[in-house]
C-alpha cells in the first residue's frame, strides 16, 4: 500500500515537471517569425557591407556576435528586446559604412 502511495506520488510529480516543461518551451523555445525575418534582414545586410568591402573586418564580427545575442534572447521569448538588438545591429552597420564613406571623401 505504501509502496503505490509513494510510486503514485512520483508519477504525478513527474507529469507536472513534464506539464512544466513543455509548458515553457512552447512560450520560451520558439523563434518567432518577426525575429526570424529580422535576422535574415541584418545577415543579409552584413554580407552587402562585407561583399562591398563598406564594413571593416571588426565591424562585421561584433555585427555577428550581436545577431548571436539577439537569437538567444528571442529564443528566451523577449522577442521585443530581440527586435531592438536587431535595430542596433543594422544602425551600427550603417553608420560605420556612413563613416567609412565619409572618411574616403576626406581623404580624396
């Protein structure tokens, strides 16, 4: 009798860590549409930049290593926080390249 007691108990404990989990994965877990095509936007952006030689080598690292970042925190489910790396990401491309323009013309 206590022996199916205690086996009962663990099975529902473990249904409800299961329930859980699966539970979190469907909120947390996914990597949502509008991150997804954000992050299709600034790769393809990066490789504009790159193909163009309008990005410096370190430029297009940090760009990498941020859009690494920005997929993390969408996979967390702050898709908002992840949309807002984006942005960052894109501007500080395109200002480097702004600069970059600036600084050939001054040099001409």
């Amino acid at each position: 009798m206590y022996s199916i007691l205690i086996r009962d108990r663990t099975l529902s404990a473990l249904a409800a860590v299961c329930l859980g989990t699966l539970t979190t994965t469907a909120t947390a877990g996914s990597f949502t549409r509008g991150c997804a095509a954000r992050d299709l936007q600034i790769l393809i952006l990066i490789e504009d930049r790159e193909n163009t030689e309008a990005i410096s080598t370190e430029a297009s690292s940090d760009a990498m290593l941020a859009m690494l970042e920005a997929r993390i925190v969408c996979h967390e489910g702050r898709v908002m926080d992840a949309l807002a790396l984006y942005d960052g990401i894109a501007k500080s491309i395109t200002a480097d390249t702004f600069l970059s323009a600036r600084r050939q013309r001054t040099v001409e």
